[in-house]
C-alpha cells in the first residue's frame, strides 16, 4: 500500500445477541476497487453499516476519509444488499429524489438522475415504476441512487445479488467502469471469481475476523519456494511419496485419484530430494514447477488455516 489508507477500522466489535458479527474487526481499505470477500454471515454487510453508522459498534473506531461517523453522508453512497427502492416510484423518481436527500439542488439531482440511469443502462424504462422492473434492472437502479451525488466513496453490499449471469458481467463491468474515476469501491461478494475479476485489493472475513488482506497482485504472486507436482503410478506408490515427502515439507494441497495425484509444497529448498523420492518409490513426476496461486487458492488455504487434508 502506498498511500496512506482511505478507510481505517480498529478493533470494532459489533454482538447481536449471544452473536458476535464483528470480533475485533482491524482493517485498512486503500484507494481503488476493494472487495469483501467472506461466506454468508461473516460479517460483510455488519461492517458495511458500522462504516455507514447504521450499526453503532460496542468498541473500536474507524475513519473513512480521514472522518470520522458523523460528516460521512455526502461523500458516500450506498448500495445495500436487501431492498432499498421504493416501489410505487418510478426509477428516475427515485434516483432523483435520493439525490436531493443528499443535499443536492434540485435541478442538479434531475439532471445527474437522468445521467446515472443512463450510466447504468436504464433507458426509457426509467419512466415506469418499479414495482415493474426485473431483479436485474432494479440492482441497476440501487446502483445508480448510489452513485447520484458523485460520492468519493461508495458501498456495494452484494451487487450482483439475484441477477442471472450475464446481469452480474454487466454489473461488474459498471463497478470497474466507475472505479477508473478515482473512486474508494468496497464490493462485499461471497463470490469468488466475482472478486477476481473487478478487485485491485482484498480482505477475507469469516465469523468477523479478518482473516488476511492485501493487494491482489501481491497476494496472487509466486512465493518463493512454493512448488505444484504431479505424479502419477499405483495409489499405493503415491501414498508412500506423499508420506515421504510430509517428513520434510508442510503440504498446502493433496489430491490423490486413481492413478494421479498433486501435491503443493511450501519451501522447497532441495528439489533433488523430491525427485530422488519419487524414483524410490516408483512414481513418475508428471509435473514440477513453482506454483502460481489462483484466488481459489489464496481463499482455500486462508479457510484451512494453511493445512491441507488430504481429498
Ligand atoms: N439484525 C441482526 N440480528 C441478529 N443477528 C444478526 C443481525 N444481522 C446480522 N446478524 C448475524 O450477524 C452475523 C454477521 O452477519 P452479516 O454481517 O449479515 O454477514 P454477511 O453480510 O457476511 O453475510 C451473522 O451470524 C448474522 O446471522
Ligand atoms: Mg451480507
């Protein structure tokens, strides 16, 4: 990271109930497209809100912008992950009239209404309530009354929530589009490759922890050492190379089908020995190379605390 933080969160601890939604929650967002990503009831949308100061938080402090709760509203926009639009309006209605609740003048949130929708891609549509409108085409307006007052910091709680594939493409799509402005984007997704796509950084949560964050690039890179080999031969001749092998290095993934098998390894400092093992116990190395890590990886092996299990 190497500007200074836009968002900055300590120790927020956030309890419904007996439920601890946020345990000691420290993070630090940097300027760009930030993604959440955590499985359902993590905590992503609790700390959406306490960012919002919808959820006041038991202890712990943040800062977005360098301010603090209270001066936040006109310079971030929302997207929230349940229903937020009122039904009876039509969408430019709705856009519009959001835009002056942020404190717009009139004419300027008519004009940025139609602008937006039009950004989103709601044509004359717009005109029409939207109690009539398809799942796809009201995320598409959530977005749009987020984005109305031109905030330099916008929470997008599940985007893509409930909208078929090709929605979901264009939604990310609009995400980036609105991340090459200069925008702090932080993109709560319990999905994967949808942060892979659209996210510069990313923070991992589960039962609110944060379980590891960092810059894609970084966190996708190489590490030294680390190695993917495949071997093929008898199950039992690959039990025995991966038994072996265990002795000396602390796999992070084990695959043994029929036949075949992958092994990851951290620190591998000898490959001879690698090699030699598997001429003693007669399997044939199908594949040796330092390991490139997918997100799938980086999440797996974040879920599993580093320890692999054999499958
Ligand atoms: N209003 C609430 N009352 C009680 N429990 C809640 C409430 N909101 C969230 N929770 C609980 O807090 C935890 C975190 O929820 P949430 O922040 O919604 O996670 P996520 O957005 O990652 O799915 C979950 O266990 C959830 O059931
Ligand atoms: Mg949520």
């Amino acid at each position: 990271m190497s500007e200074p933080p836009r968002i900055r969160a300590e120790e927020i601890l956030v309890r419904y109930g007996k439920i601890i939604a946020l345990d000691s929650f420290t993070a630090s967002i940097p300027h760009g497209i930030v993604g959440i990503l955590g499985p359902n009831g993590a905590g992503k949308t609790t700390f959406i809100k306490v960012l919002l100061g919808l959820v006041k938080p038991e202890r712990g402090k943040f800062t977005i912008n360098g301010r603090g709760a209270f001066d936040i509203r006109d310079i971030v926009g929302y997207m929230p992950e349940s229903e937020c639009l009122i039904e009876s309006m039509n969408a430019f209605e709705m856009v519009s009239y959001m835009g002056c609740l942020s404190g717009m003048p009139v004419e300027d949130a008519i004009q940025r209404g139609h602008e937006v929708l039009d950004f989103v891609g709601i044509g004359e549509e717009r005109y029409r309530e939207i109690d009539s409108y398809s799942t796809g085409m009201k995320q598409r307006v959530k977005l749009a009354q987020a984005i109305v007052h031109d905030p330099e910091v916008l929470m997008l709680d599940e985007p893509t929530n409930g909208m078929d594939p090709e929605g979901r493409e264009e939604m990310l799509e609009l995400i980036s589009r609105i991340g090459k402005f200069g925008k702090t984007i932080l993109v709560s997704s319990h999905l994967l490759h949808e942060v892979e796509q659209v996210c510069e950084y990313m923070i991992i949560i589960d039962q609110g922890k944060l379980l590891k964050e960092g810059d894609m690039e970084k966190l996708l890179s190489p590490e030294a050492g680390r190695y993917r080999v495949k071997v093929r031969g008898e199950t039992e001749a690959i039990k025995r190379f991966y038994k072996i092998i265990r002795e000396r290095y602390k796999p992070v993934q084990v695959v043994n089908e029929r036949g075949q098998g992958t092994i990851v390894l951290k620190g591998v400092d000898n490959s001879e020995h690698i090699l030699r093992t598997a001429r003693e116990v007669g399997v044939q190395i199908r594949y040796y190379r330092p390991d490139i890590l997918s997100l799938e990886d980086v999440f797996l092996e974040t879920f599993a605390g580093g320890n692999a299990h054999e499958n």
